[in-house]
C-alpha cells in the first residue's frame, strides 16, 4: 500500500483550518505595493511552510509553548510573517498574557490591517488589560470594516462605557437602533447610562418607547412602573400599574412588583394582600410562588413571625396546584420543620405520588420514618427506593437500619453487602455500613466479624464516638477486651460532652473492671444529664452502689428502675432478694 506524503497532509490541514491568506504573509515591492510572494529562497518558503503547519498542530493539541516556539522559527525566517505574529498573539491572549499579545497583534496589523481577526484580537487584548480607549477605537475600526456586524456595536459601546464615555456609547447605540430597530436590549442599555447620569426623564423616555412598539405588551409597562419604584417615583409606578390592570385585571407579576414596594415601606398588610392576590392566579409559574414561601421558610424571624400568612399561601398553593409535586413537597418542609412530623411524611408522600422521580422527597420520608420510629415503613419506602435509585447508597443504610431494628440481621447484612460498592470515595458514609454490619454480627453473635467490622468503621472514621460507645458497651456485656472498652468509652465522652448514653457505657465498662468508685462517679454523670428517668441507667446505678455496700440505697435504685418498666430480666430477683444477681 502505497504510504500517503505527510508533508502535504499537513499543509492540507494548515489550510482547512486557517485558509490561505492567513498562512502567507504580506512582502512589499519597491513602490510600497503589496504583493502575496515572499521574498523567500525555495528552502525558506520550505522551513517557513512545515514551522507554521507544526505550530497550527501543537496549538490544536493544546501544547502552547511548543506552537508558540515553532511560530517564532517562522519569524526567526520571515520576521513579516503575519499568520505567525497573529498566532502567538491569539495564544498569548488565551492563556492570560493579553500585555505580551498586544505588541504582535499590532505588527500583524501593521502589515494586513483590513485583516478582521487580527483587528478583532487585538480589541480583546487592549479590552481584558484594561486600555478601554484603545479597545473603543479598535472596535470602531471593526464597525467601519463590517457596518452589517451589529455585534461590533455592542463591543464598540461596551468599550466605550468601559472607558467612561457614556455619551459617545448611547450614540452608537443609536446608530444600532437606526440599523435594527428599537429592541428590548438597546433600550435596556440606554435606559442605564441615562440612569448612571441622573436623567430619569431620558430613561423613562427610553421605556415609553418600547410600550410604544407594543402597547399591548403589558411587561414593558411593568418594566417603566419598575424604573419609577427603583427610584422613588411611587406614584406614577402605581399609575403605570393601574393601566397593566386595564389591559389584564388579573396579571400577577405587576401585583408581585407592587408588593415589594409595600414590602420596601413596611406596609406588610397591603404587601401581603397584593402576594394573596398573584397567588390566586394559576398563570404564575409554581416556581415564581415557591421563591416567595422559601422567603418564610429560610428566614427564622419571618417564619415564626408571619407564620399566619406562609399557611394562607401553602393552602391557595394546594387549591391552585393540587397536581404538582412541588405543592407537597414544599407543604411537608414546612410541616417537617413544625416538628409535625407524621403530617410532613403524609406531605411529601403526595409528592412522591405526583412524582416518583425526586429523590430528596424519598429521602426525607425515610428519615420521617426513622424519626417515628415506624421501621416496617421504613423498610417498604427504602425497599421502594432502592428500585428507583439503585446507586444511592444511602438507600442501603435506611434498609439496613430498618431491618436491624426489626431483628432481621441477615437480611440486613446482605443490603449492606450490596450496596458497599456504590460508595464512592466518602469515608464516612462507608464507616455507616460497616456500622451497621457490625451491629448485625453482634446480634447474631458472631462476635470475631462485629469487631472487624468495628475495626473498619473506626479505621474510616476515628472519630466516631457513637461507634466507639457501641462497641465499647458489647465488649462490656461480653466481658471481652475491657481495656481496649474502657479506652474507647473514653474517648467518646471526651469527643462528645454530658451524653447520658456515653457516659452510662463508660461507667459499666469501669463497673466490670471492678473501678467500682469510679463507675458510680461517672454513673451519676449519665443520671444528671438525663438518665434520671431510663431504667437501664437507673439499675445500673443501683448494682454499682450495692457492690460499695450501700444495699438499701440501691434497692431504692432498682425500685426507681422498675417504675419505668425498662430494666433487665434480672430486676425482680434482685427487688425481692434485695441483692444483685448478674
């Protein structure tokens, strides 16, 4: 197979990308007439043609030092050469030297200056240093080359504002309105610079014109009732809303814009009637009316405050949307942070039921089920997500949870096998699984892979008191390992501070290492930081005071145990004996 010349592959591509006359450069003759020969030996135009198309290859490969070295040997053969002065400007300016690109985009020029590229680049270079003058007068060249180029005028004023020239930049912007006509964005220009001058007349004008381009149009009302709001003109901003209401009684953004001017003077009641009012009206987007609930929602002051008005508006939301999901969603948020949590749930299952798609929804009703400790739904929502979002990992943990909590400790081991792998790099979420599992094997008695997957968990995760107290309270009832227990109920109750939980498990370590003293101190740490009134803690106590000898006080301790119908199997006997049996 014959094998393709290389050489003029490359040229090929040169051409198709730059096209011709950006690959030869500009010689002059003797008279100062330009012709497209270089004054080149055959070998020169040779070096010259392969540097270049090498240079075009290592810029399209992003290799920027290398394109720039061979544009260089270009110029170290023709130091005319234009396309290669271009180049290492365009480079220059795309990796943030625009200074260093400025002085070869300028000879570039020099030597092809009806070239449009080489204009166009060296404005961007003069505009992103900062040099607005320059930039201006090299975007007004552009507009001279290309007067049908209205986007030349829009850089050219850009420039000029830039430069602080605003009178220079609303003519040019005239001149575009006298090509194209009047446009929202032209006037929106011009209205700004008026503005920035302190002639509201003018900016007024500027918003008459477009409501005079279409007088049925009822946003460019709104816009000039919005320049007069913006600048305390609030009596002719109402009269411009009085004539959007002659033409639609019921447009609700103009009811919206007269509600922050009620809003911005305090005047809550009829800012609030207003809001009522654009509420009502299905034809604002559920997006816009969202915004304005979030504005209760996110701000504690106004949410407690006005929390009269965010119902009124969740119950018109309910009435005009009943069949969008973000309806519910939004009603459970607000229930769910009333601390209302079994009607927050019934909320966002709504919006489940509108849409399945959403799986922050899914996620806050699996953690309502927690909160309510209702695990057979629990188990059944996360079940149902897992089927939805099979790649969420923390659908696997609710599942999981769900089944420990419900003795199913096998079944949750296989959950948390299957969705261990769609962990992706976040440490603690993995140290949860391995939680979990570790739980499960704990219960099952399989006491060598708990404390591996103990182990695991805090390998990930070593800070993670709640573990530590956990795995530190099952060595405690194995009596196994009590030193590495005790150095963990430790540490979590210096990780976590007056934690009645921790502190209990760390006493009932010290009650096995017979620190009978110490256990008591630290027991009575647990009851005065709420555990006065959980059984297990009340017993505990009462076994610790009576191997110190004070037997009548920890039959009171028993008793007070009793009373709160959680305690061990043991309790009885040791009521009626009035001693300890373990």
């Amino acid at each position: 197979m014959k094998k393709p010349n290389l050489f003029i592959f490359l040229l090929s591509v040169s051409f198709l990308v730059f096209g011709c006359k950006s690959q030869q450069a500009v010689s002059r003759n003797s008279d100062g007439s330009k012709t497209d020969r270089l004054p080149l030996s055959y070998g020169e135009q040779r070096t010259l043609d392969v540097a270049f198309t090498d240079g075009v290859i290592q810029k399209m490969q992003g290799n920027y030092p290398e394109a720039i070295s061979y544009f260089k040997k270009c110029l170290n053969v023709y130091p005319n050469h234009a396309a290669s002065l271009y180049e290492i400007a365009f480079i220059d300016n795309g990796i943030g030297k625009s200074s260093d690109a400025i002085p070869f985009a300028l000879k570039a020029i020099s030597l092809d200056e009806n070239n449009e590229w080489y204009q166009l680049l060296l404005a961007k270079c003069y505009m992103e240093t900062g040099k607005y003058n320059e930039a201006s007068s090299s975007f007004e060249r552009l507009v001279k080359m290309n007067p049908d180029k209205i986007d030349y005028y829009f850089l050219w004023s850009s420039a000029l504002l830039n430069a602080n020239k605003p009178k220079d930049a609303l003519e040019v912007y005239n001149k575009v309105e006298s090509l194209i006509g009047i446009t929202e964005e032209i006037i929106l220009q011009k209205e700004r610079i008026y503005l920035l001058q302190n002639q509201l007349d003018k900016a007024v004008a500027e918003a008459q014109k477009l409501i005079d381009s279409d007088p049925h149009e009822t946003r460019y009302y709104r816009m000039l009732a919005d320049l007069y709001f913006q600048n305390n003109k609030p009596e002719n901003a109402l009269d411009i809303c009085k004539r959007i209401f002659e033409i639609d009684p019921n447009e609700p953004e103009t009811h919206l814009l007269i509600a922050n001017y009620y809003e911005g003077i305090s005047d809550d009641k009829k800012a609030f009637q207003h809001v009522r009012i654009a509420f009502e009206n299905p034809d604002l987007d559920i997006d816009d009316k969202i915004k304005i609930l979030l504005n209760y929602f996110n701000i504690p002051e106004k949410f407690k405050s006005e929390r009269e008005e965010s119902d009124t508006l969740i119950n018109i939301l309910l009435r005009v949307h009943p069949h969008d999901a973000k309806t519910y969603s939004l009603q459970g948020d607000f229930l769910n942070r009333d601390g209302k949590n079994k009607e927050a749930r019934e909320a966002f299952r709504k919006a489940i039921a509108l849409d399945k798609t959403r799986y922050p929804i899914w996620q806050q009703v699996m953690v309502l089920d927690e909160q309510l400790g209702d695990f057979d739904a629990m188990e059944s929502d996360s079940r149902q997500a897992l089927e939805l979002f099979p790649s969420e990992p923390y659908n696997y943990i609710f599942n999981a949870s769900a089944n420990y909590q419900k003795k199913k400790y096998k079944e949750a081991i296989e959950v948390i096998n299957s969705g261990k792998d769609y962990v992706a790099g976040d440490k603690k979420l993995l140290a949860q699984f391995y939680s979990i599992q570790g739980d499960c094997y704990n219960s099952l008695k399989d006491y060598k892979l708990s404390d591996e997957s103990f182990e695991k968990t805090l390998n990930l995760d070593p800070e993670n008191a709640n573990v530590m107290n956990n795995w530190a309270y099952y060595l405690s009832l194995r009596n196994d390992n009590l030193d590495k227990a005790e150095k963990m109920g430790l540490k979590a109750n210096q990780l976590v501070k007056d934690n009645s939980s921790y502190e209990d498990t760390y006493a009932w370590v010290l009650y096995k290492k017979k620190k009978f003293e110490e256990a008591k101190r630290w027991q009575e740490k647990a009851l005065e930081h709420g555990g006065e009134k959980n059984g297990t803690l009340l017993e505990h106590y009462g076994d610790m005071i009576y191997q110190l000898g004070q037997t009548d006080k920890a039959f009171e301790y028993w008793q007070k145990a009793k009373s709160t119908g959680k305690y061990s199997e043991l309790l009885d006997k040791k009521i009626a004996d009035k001693k300890l049996y373990e």
